[in-house]
C-alpha cells in the first residue's frame, strides 16, 4: 500500500521554526479508504520542508510520476536534476515570487525527464506554510500527471492548425458563422478577394455586406440554420457581376459552415460553348451539303482500322455501288482496282490504305478500277491522313474523279500523233532528198557558169537550198520529239541496249557538229584511246549528247566557246556539256525537264530563229533514266550552264543485276 508520513498535529495551522520535528509523532494516512482513494486517482502526494529542515517525502506512486524508483530516497538535489533544464529557472522564480507574495496555495505545470530520456508533463498543486516571523516553511501538495493531456492538446492544436492551413491553401472562399450569423473564420481567399477582412471576426455578416439582406443567401443560410440540412447551389452575384456556385453545412458548434465557387468563368465558357457549338452545327451542315453536292467521290474512314465512316452520292455512283461495308482496310481487298501492269491491287496498296497506315499525303495517282458491270474506269485519286492537335492519325479521306474520258482524249491524241508523224516524216524525208539532189546539181551548175552574174545567182540559190535544209532538218526534229513523247506516254519506247564505248558515241557527235556548224568552237575532253563502256542504247545515247550540244550552240553567242567531255565518276560515266549562256534561275533549273516548258527569257530572244516544243529535255531525261542513269544541270544567272548525265559503267551495271 502506498502510504506518506505527516504531522498529523501541524497539518492545517503552520509551524512554527523553534519545534522539534519529532520523527516519532509521524504516522500513515488513514483510514483505508482514503487511501484506495488516492491510488484510483493515480495523485502522488508529496511534502517539503524548507531549510534549515530541509527535506522531501514522496508517496510511491509520486516517485511514478516523476520516474523515479519506489524504493529511493529523494533527495532535493535529485528532484531539481529530474526537473527539464528549460523549466527549473522558471519554477524556482515562480516559488520566490509566492514566497514574497505569502501566497497559501498556488499550481504550477513543469516537465521531467525520465532515466529513459522521455519527457513528461507533471502539474504540481499545493500549499505553503509560514513560521510567525512570515517565513515559510513547509509545503505540502499533490502531483498529477499530465503527459497524456499535454499530447491530447499538442495533436489538437496541430490538427487545428493543419486544418487552417489546408483552408488557407484553397483556391475556393470558406466562412463559417456562429448561431448569430457572426463570423467566426474565413480563409484567406476570402480576405483577399472579398470585403471581409481579419477585423472582421466576430461581427455580423448581414451588417458587414448589407448588400446581402434579403438574397438568396441569406435564405438559404436561415434555412440551414434552422433545419441542420446542408444545400447548395448556384446565384448571381450583381454588386460583382460573378456567378457563384453555393454550398452550406451545419456546424457541430450549432454555426453554419458556406462554402463558395467562383463560376464566372465556366458560365463564360459554357456560353462561348454554345455558341461554338451553334457554329460548329452550321458548318457542319454545310461540310455536309459540299460533301453532298461534291462532283468527286468522297470516302471517310477512321484510324487505326480503316472502318469506312462517311461517303458521298458520288462516291456510290462512280463505284457503281456503294463503299463495300467492312471492320478494318483487309476489307479493300474485295475492291476490284488494278495496276497499269494488270496486277491487282492488295489492300495495304489503296491510296486511302496509305494514307490511314503510313501517313503517306498521295495526289492524283492513276487507278484502273473494274465497275460491277465490268468496264474498266480510269479513276485519280487523292488521300491524305487527318491527325488531331499532337499528330496522331484519327482517320483518313480520300476523294476520286473518274478520268476514263480524258485518258480516251489521250489515247487519241497519241494514235494523232502517231498517224501524223508517220504521214508528215515521208514528205519531209522525201523533200530532204529533193533539196539535197538540187544542192549537188546546183554545185555542178556553178562550175558551169559563163558570167560572174549567173554564179552571183547560183550562190544565192544555194544559200536558200542550205537554209530549207536546216528548217527541214529542225521539222524532222521536232516530229521526232513529238514522236517520242507519244511512245514515252504510252510506255511504249523501246531500247535496245548493247556495251558500246561511250568515249566514241560523244566524239562521233561532237564531229558531226564541227562539220554543221564549222564557225563554231567546240572542245572535246576526252583522249579517243579510252574506253569508257556501258551497256546502252548508242543512238539514243547519241540523241541526248546532241541534244544537250544543239542547245549550248543555240543559247550561247556564236563567239563563245562550247566545250564537252567525258569522265568516269565512282561506279558511273558522266558526260557534261558546258555553254556561256544566259543561265538558268534556281527555279528554271528544276523545271527545265518537265514537258513543253520554255524559259520565258530566253525563249523570247530565240524564238523568232528556230520554233521550240519544249519536249528535248523532257525527252532526254526519259531516255537516261530508262537506261539506269541521271541527268541534271549546274547554272548560274549570266554565267552559262552546265548540262550532264550519267550511266553507269557496263561492270556496275552487271553487278546490280547480279
């Protein structure tokens, strides 16, 4: 049992100095019950006489509270040692100041220090005895642990304060009102965005914004109040010109808590929202009119399966049926497109395939298309993906035109010109033949002459005779090229390649038009011992060097030199011509081989010399590249041009086909 020795005699009247304390006078709390008392409170007494007494008593569970074994004695230097160091200063000032004031009871809350290094929270209560001169000299009290209290607090306050934080951080207003409508908390939104501020605490809401009185708010505040049912909603907030989205709960302190939403913005957006969706159904319809009404067929299809979403009127009507229902592209398969070359086209092979798998944007491709009643239609097709804002693929469209008729008009127009070559090349080979005869006798009849006045005549004659010459010879060319042109379109053009020395092919032409054009200067690079051999056709081979040659003579001054040459480049021979012409501008340079394109300056200054179709360098490009080689030009504005070509070499070319 935990008992604690007192003088039962002095117990509630001080003590006076000149007594005995007589050990033998002390005894133990009693009766029984008192004592069970105190344990069940779990308050540890204590009593401690002052000097020149000096002297602790402690009750066991005392001795617990401040950590201290129940069976030692405590001493005053071990209570000031188990004393935190932070409060033993503030508690021996705090006595003193009792001391002097003659104060009978006070309390004070103090922490210890466990032997285990734990803190504990320990209240003191008690009272101070004086001796008849005022000094005191005996304290009694009791001791109760506060440890679990302090913590209970310590949890609270940082609940509390998380809390304020946490109500603080909102981006949203918090207010809450007591039973009176006065304000007990707002988070800081709500001090800086509204009129309420920190001095605000504590007063009414309906004074501080009268503006208030009577609104919606204040209703549905009463009403909350009044039947502790939460509500929200939302209102406009005219002295602002913001919406404002409401909600309001009942407070467990008998307040009200509110809760609020600017709206203003997503009200905003919800009617630029309509609005745009008001735009959008018009566009939409009229897409869907121009879709309608569009000459091409159109076809949709979404990603990434190539399920067809949308088609058109004339879609159906240029398939002769409409887009066969299927879930993904392998569906194409039953379409019955085909190759130029007869072969049938695979799914993945559909422009619109293309476009849906590999992005691919194609414009007007050829496709031969076998209708349901069995004719074949020339269709141009256009496809191209349609990505969304991180250029993700989300479907593809392709549209299509029926060509047949034009591809008709072409058919004929090459039969045209074809049957026209034919009938204009006899006249003009036979008219070549005539005037050349005539040339000859003409040279025979100059001998002849008996007067200087008849061979003033024959030598003008044979002037005219040279000049029809040379415009016969420029019609033959241009029947040729006009000839090529149909055989090139209607793949038609055939080759016939052989190894042959391209060293002598260029030489062969470059003497050809020494002897044309035997004022001019032309200079050959290449020692006529080298062999330079590649598997070609020689006379075409032969027409693109005079091609290239006809040109540097006819753009350039008849003063300017011309120069060619041979060479081999890696795994290719390159032929070049060099002129001192006008030049090319970067845009003439890549446009030179398309057909029937004239350089528009230099074309005026030659035009009125010789008649051009713009078809040679077309023609030239088709013929190199059929033979496994490249042509291009090198040129600058008023500095002349260079114009080449490549082959590659006769072993090389063995290799590849190897």
């Amino acid at each position: 049992m935990d008992s604690f020795h007192v003088p039962f005699s002095k117990l509630d009247r001080p003590v006076s100095s000149s007594r005995r304390l007589d050990s033998d006078r002390w005894g133990t709390f009693q009766p029984e019950h008192i004592q069970l008392a105190i344990e069940a409170s779990q308050v540890g007494m204590w009593e401690r006489y002052l000097p020149p007494h000096s002297r602790l008593n402690w009750s066991e569970q005392c001795k617990r509270i401040f950590g201290v074994p129940v069976n030692e004695e405590v001493t005053l230097e071990r209570f000031i040692s188990i004393l935190h160091p932070d409060d033993r200063e503030p508690y021996q000032a705090y006595l003193q100041q009792m001391y002097t004031r003659h104060e009978g009871k006070y309390s004070y809350q103090y922490r210890v220090v466990w032997p285990d290094g734990s803190i504990h929270w320990v209240e003191v209560r008690g009272r101070c005895f004086y001796d008849e001169t005022g000094q005191p000299v005996r304290l009694i009290g009791v001791a109760l642990d506060m440890t679990e209290r302090k913590q209970a607090e310590a949890l609270q306050r940082e609940a509390e304060r998380q809390v304020a934080e946490i109500l603080d951080s909102m981006t949203d207003n918090f207010l809450r009102l007591d039973r009176e409508y006065r304000l007990t908390f707002a988070n800081t939104r709500v001090m800086i965005m509204g009129k309420i501020t920190e001095e605000a605490i504590g007063r009414c809401i309906w004074e501080m914004l009268p503006e208030l009185k009577g609104s919606i708010l204040e209703q549905q505040c009463r009403l909350v109040m009044s039947t502790r049912q939460s509500t929200h909603y939302g209102a406009y907030y005219a002295p602002n010109d913001k919406w404002y989205e409401m909600h309001i709960y009942p407070a467990q302190d008998g307040g009200i808590a509110v809760y609020y939403h600017d709206l203003t913005d997503l009200v905003h957006s919800v009617q630029q929202l309509k609005v745009l969706v008001k735009t959008l159904d018009h566009k939409r319809a009229q897409l869907q009119a121009l879709i309608e009404q569009a000459p091409s067929g159109i076809v949709l299809v979404e990603a990434p399966s190539g399920k067809v979403l949308l088609y058109n009127e004339a879609a159906e009507q240029l398939l002769t049926h409409p887009p066969l229902p299927s879930e993904d592209y392998h569906g194409y398969q039953q379409y019955w497109g085909i190759h130029a070359d007869g072969t049938p086209y695979r799914a993945e092979e559909y422009p619109i395939a293309r476009a849906l798998l590999y992005g691919e944007v194609i414009s007007q491709e050829s496709l031969l298309y076998q209708r349901s009643d069995g004719t074949i239609a020339h269709l141009s097709f256009n496809a191209a993906p349609i990505t969304d804002a991180n250029g993700n693929r989300i479907a593809a469209v392709g549209t299509f035109v029926d060509v047949s008729s034009q591809y008709e008009l072409e058919r004929r127009k090459d039969v045209f010109i074809s049957m026209a070559g034919h009938e204009l090349r006899t006249p003009i080979t036979s008219m070549k033949l005539s005037l050349q005869m005539v040339e000859r006798k003409m040279g025979k009849l100059r001998r002849m002459c008996w007067s200087e006045e008849s061979e003033q005549v024959v030598e003008q004659m044979q002037a005219l005779l040279g000049r029809c010459l040379r415009q016969v010879e420029v019609q033959r060319f241009l029947i040729n090229d006009l000839m090529d042109v149909s055989r090139i379109q209607a793949d038609k053009l055939t080759l016939s390649l052989q190894p042959c020395n391209l060293v002598k092919i260029v030489g062969n032409v470059v003497e050809d038009q020494r002897a044309l054009s035997s004022q001019r200067v032309i200079k050959y690079f290449a020692a006529p011992e080298i062999n330079v051999v590649v598997l070609a056709d020689e006379e075409r081979v032969g027409q693109v060097i005079n091609n290239y040659l006809t040109n540097a003579l006819k753009y350039s001054a008849e003063r300017d030199l011309v120069e060619v040459g041979v060479g081999v480049e890696g795994r290719y021979a390159r032929v070049w011509v060099q002129d001192r012409g006008p030049g090319l501008s970067p845009e003439a340079q890549q446009r030179v081989w398309e057909q029937f394109y004239q350089v528009p300056e230099v074309e005026k200054q030659q035009s009125a010399r010789e008649p051009s179709l713009g078809l040679g360098l077309y023609i030239c490009r088709e013929l190199i590249e059929r033979q496994g080689g490249m042509v291009g030009v090198e040129s600058q504005v008023g500095r002349g041009s260079r114009f080449w070509f490549t082959l590659p070499l006769l072993n090389e070319r063995d290799e590849a086909a190897a």
